[in-house]
C-alpha cells in the first residue's frame, strides 16, 4: 500500500537495534532513589538494557555503596561510565580490576589508553598485555602496543610488533593499514607504500570492513600526493569513492583543485594511531544489536582523538539508532561546521529535532542548510522529509521543485527527489504532476521497489492501467518479498482486480510480516468479507480499531463492524473491479475508499 516517508535517516547511503529505543530520562539528580541493593541492581539493569547509560551510571554506583566490593557491580559501572563518555571517572575503577580475568580485555585497555594520553609510552605497552585475548582484543592490543614503541622511538620495534600479530582473515586489512601508518610516521615511505598497496588489494577484507577499507584508502592517497604521485593518488580516491560515493571525507577531496596532500587523513603519532584501531573496531562492529559495544570502542577512541568528527558522527548514528535522539543531537553539535562531515551533521541535527517535535527549529536549521548550499540535494531531501512528517505536502512538493531547478537530476542518484515528489504531489491530489514525477524517478533507476509499488498501488486504486500497474506490484515484492507494505500492495491489487483468495493469501503474508498495521488488517479484513469467512472479517477490523490509526479510518471501520452485526447489513467495504461502476473511476477521482 501507498506510504508517506518517514523522516528520512541520511547516513550516507550506508545503512543504521536489537536493544529497544528507549524514552530518554531527565537528569541524573531526577532519578529515584534505590532502598535496597537488589532495587539499585534491577534499576541498573533495566537502564541498561534501555540503553539509558546516564541511569545506569548512577544505580550502579548507588548499588554499590551497598555491596562495595561486589566485582560485577565494578564492572558493570565501569563498562557504563565509559559508553557514557565519563572515561576519567572510569580510570579508578579500571585500576581495580586490572588483574581480573573477567574484565581485562576493558580494564587494561583503558589504562594503556591513559597511559598513551598521558605519554607514559613504556607503561602502555605494558599495560596493555592480557592474561586471555580474543582474537579481535589481540588485534586491538596488539596494534595499540605498536603505536606505543613507535612513540618510545622504537619503530622496528613497532613494525615487528604488528607483523607478528596472527588471526583469522581479517586480520590482513588492519595490520596492513596500521603497519602502512606507523612506516609513513616513521619516514619510510617506500615500505609504506608498499604495505598501503598490500592492503588496498584485500577487497574481501574491504567488504568486512568499509569503513577501514575507506580510511586506509584516504590515508595512502594523502602519501601518495605527498610523494607526488597525483594521479595514483586520484585513482585510489577513484577505487574508495566506488565503494562509498557518498563518503563525506572522500568527497571533500575528489574535486581537482583540493591539495590531496595537505588534506587527506593522517596518523602519525601514538594518541591518533591508537584513537584509529578504536575506531576501526567500533566501526567494524557496528551491526544491528551491537551498537553498546560498538559506542563502547568510539567513546574511547574519543578519548585520544577528541577533535575527530567521524567518530562523533558515528556516535549520533548510534545514538540515532539505540532512540537516544537528545544523545545524537548532543553528538552532532560537537561536528565543527567546516569539517568534511559539517553538513550532514546538521542534517541529522535537523531531522533528530523534529523526531522529537521540535518541528520549528528542525526546519529553521535545515532550511538554513538548503540555503548555504543549494546545490547539494540531501538538504532538500532532509527539510522536504520534515514537510512530509507534518503533511505540509504542498511546501514539500515545492521544495522538491526548487532542487530540480537547482540541481542536474539527470543521474540515478536523483530517484528519491522525483519519488518523494511524486508522493507530496499525490497528497494534495495533484496526480498529473505525481505521475510523471513517479515515471521520471523509474527512467533513472527502473527497479526501485519503492517507486514501483507507489506507482502501480495508484493506478490500481484508480482502476486505471490494471495490467502494468500489476505487474510493477509483482516486480518490487520479487524484489523485497519480506517488506509487509509491498505485499499488501500486492494483495490489496489482487482484491481490487476481483481476484479474493489470492488477495487474503497475499493480505495474510502482510499481516504476518506487519502484525501491528491497522490498515493491513483493514484490507484483510474486506478480503475475508469478500469469501465469506465473515468471523474472521470482523476480527480483523477490531484489531485494527485497537492499532494506531487515524480518527476517519476509526469512524469507516467502526461503521463496517456496525453494519456486520445487524441482521441482513452489508458492511461498506472496497470496492472491487467486479462491483458496478467500480470501472468507472477515474485518475481524476482517486479516492477509493480504501483507508490506504
């Protein structure tokens, strides 16, 4: 069925939690106070997997004025004070738990990152060795021990450190890139080269780690321009910005007038060398239900390199992601407006305020970017999304015609442009204008399910081109066959077609993949009407009246459940292709009935 656009989340075009989004709490000293341990303990734990890490700070520190040598209190403080962003607050509690098994691949690494902060190089190094590893803690330490004798001016040393480390596959792209790094800070730019080489060739390792991948390729491109190699310096930009081509950081050096050489990233001492692998792990294992871990390895990384923009920004994802809205917001505030990831900092910014209703000052701060540069299109995506939120469709479709006259929209990347203008010119009924926007984002990319099932939704609603409109349903569920509002599309085409039993097969997959979806459940609903199975038919329209729904798509299912329960009455339920007039309407009176 037709959808109206979420706001949308910009991170680049990459993707964004198995821990549920949480209602953010007010300030610590808001908090009630825990009478017992086990009251401080199940506070702690039920903040803690809200991701609330302010709350859980301060229960687990009151649990433990109860029990105040219970280990596993210390260490659930310690892990919580440090996705919190308190690292110093941390450092006593690390101190304490230095030669415990259980939580040293934390404790250690957080002193070796205080050791390295503070230079006391030689005590890092130290520091930083562990009882038991995991492959990837051996990695993390065995990298970070690199940079530390690189910094006691040991450079063999350190090279030898990081060619000695052994893993699984994966391993290859960070030894190489680090080991690349701490040749270059050493002045051995050919063996660097070399290393940096090595590694841009390990593509599977790439595909594991993009972000890696990309950082490395930004890196040996800065050597390379230093060398003066200019031109491989643009195909290895060239080779990343195929893998990434909305990467900020590589866009900000693709132009040809940009002094690669002055502006690509470069490491080149141990705070930063050991701030990078942080990152990189973070970054590596940034998936759905590990965003605490993930946050947990960039706030220290934060900690060496506290003037880094990407790990702030990915720390807003995060955040983003985990519900935490005033947390992202907080994150994206500390971008500086001229790094590379400014603009789409404030972006996010922007579309984070009006998540939380601060509708005003979202478009305030997105309509001031549009206006800084109206050449760059996610500005106008990001304001025109806030426009759609608030069913400001006729400000929205306005907008999105202000970037085509601003922009050249002739490449694919321009699709969502004419489908979201599609999709504002459609809500205030101007379907002339949004059929040839929803024709105009298929000609740039032809397979877009999102474009194809809007489309062929709204031809069908109409009971216009019935055959093309069908087959463009089928085509976007082959290509996202678990998406529940694509296969309610496809079924809710079916019912109009006439075609019932296949329209409640379809209808049943939807409710299955959208249980929660009142007009999913509305349309099953007509459809068990339609072939007799009328129990059903009713169930479904209650269920649906006990979801989110809109007050007229209340009053028509209230009406059809009245009608249902009287004597010989015929609910008004959709019409159909095999109704009487159904053939009648027109492109010019789309509005069927169907509550979608």
């Amino acid at each position: 069925m037709k959808r109206s656009f979420a706001l949308p989340a910009l991170l680049l075009a990459a993707g964004l939690a198995a821990f549920p989004a949480s209602a953010e709490r007010g300030p610590k000293d808001q908090l009630s106070p825990a009478d017992s341990l086990s009251g401080a303990f199940l506070a702690a734990a039920t903040a803690r997997a809200e991701n609330d890490f302010d709350a859980a700070v301060t229960y687990y520190t009151e649990a433990l004025r109860y029990d105040p040598d219970n280990a596993a209190l210390q260490q659930e403080l310690l892990l919580a004070l440090i996705t919190n962003g308190e690292f110093d607050e941390a450092l006593p509690i690390a101190e304490k738990l230095k030669k415990d098994p259980q939580i040293e691949r934390v404790s250690r690494v957080v002193l070796g990152i205080e050791a390295i902060r503070s230079r006391r190089l030689l005590l890092a190094d130290s520091a930083l060795i562990l009882t038991f590893e995991s492959d990837l803690e051996r990695l993390l330490t065995g990298v970070m021990r690199s940079w530390a004798k690189l910094g006691a001016g040991e450079p063999d040393n350190a090279l030898k450190t990081i060619d000695s480390l052994e893993g699984p596959d994966w391993f290859v792209l960070f030894t190489a890139y680090h080991g690349a790094l701490i040749a270059d800070a050493a002045g051995r730019e050919d063996d660097a080269i070399e290393r940096f080489r090595f590694g841009m060739d390990n593509t599977a390792g790439g595909s594991a780690s993009p972000q890696t991948y990309i950082r490395m390729a930004e890196a040996f491109s800065g050597l390379l321009a230093r060398e003066g190699e200019i031109e491989e310096a643009r195909s290895v930009l060239d080779r990343a910005l195929e893998i990434a081509p909305a990467n900020p950081a590589l866009l900000a050096l693709a132009p040809e007038d940009v002094d690669i050489s002055r502006k690509a990233l470069r490491i080149a001492d141990p705070a930063s060398g050991a701030a990078e692998i942080l990152f990189n792990v973070g970054t590596a294992i940034n998936r759905d239900g590990a965003e605490s871990f993930a946050a947990l390895y960039l706030e220290m990384a934060r900690v060496l390199a506290p003037k880094n923009a990407q790990i702030y920004f990915e720390l807003g994802g995060i955040s983003e992601r985990l519900g935490l809205t005033e947390r992202a917001i907080s994150y994206y505030e500390q971008i500086p407006a001229d790094s590379s990831y400014g603009r789409i900092a404030q972006l996010q910014k922007g579309l984070n305020l009006a998540d939380i209703d601060r509708n005003e000052e979202a478009k305030e701060i997105l309509a001031a970017a549009v206006e800084t540069d109206p050449d760059e299109y996610r500005g106008y995506l990001a304001l025109g999304g806030v426009y759609a939120s608030l069913k400001e469709y006729e400000e929205a479709a306005a907008l999105y015609e202000r970037a085509i006259a601003h922009i050249d929209t002739s490449d694919s990347t321009f699709w969502p442009l004419y489908y979201r203008m599609g999709i504002a010119y459609e809500r205030i009924k101007q379907w002339d204008k949004a059929e040839a926007a929803f024709k105009h984002a298929l000609e740039l990319s032809p397979d877009q399910p999102d474009v194809l099932n809007y489309l062929g939704y709204s031809w069908i609603d109409m009971n216009i081109n019935l055959d093309e409109g069908l087959e463009m349903i089928r085509k976007a569920v082959e290509r996202r066959p678990r998406d529940g509002y694509i296969v309610d599309s496809l079924g809710w085409v079916y019912y109009r077609l006439g075609r019932f039993e296949e329209a409640v097969t379809e209808l049943e997959k939807a409710t299955d993949l959208r249980p929660r979806d009142a007009t999913i459940n509305d349309h099953l609903g007509d459809a068990y009407w339609r072939v007799g199975r009328k129990l059903e038919a009713t169930y479904q329209w209650e269920q649906a009246l006990g979801m989110e729904i809109e007050p007229a798509d209340a009053a028509h299912i209230e009406a059809k459940l009245a009608s249902s329960k009287t004597p010989g009455g015929e609910p008004q339920i959709a019409e159909s292709r095999i109704d009487d007039g159904a053939m009648g309407k027109t492109a010019a009176s789309p509005d069927t009935g169907n509550g979608g």
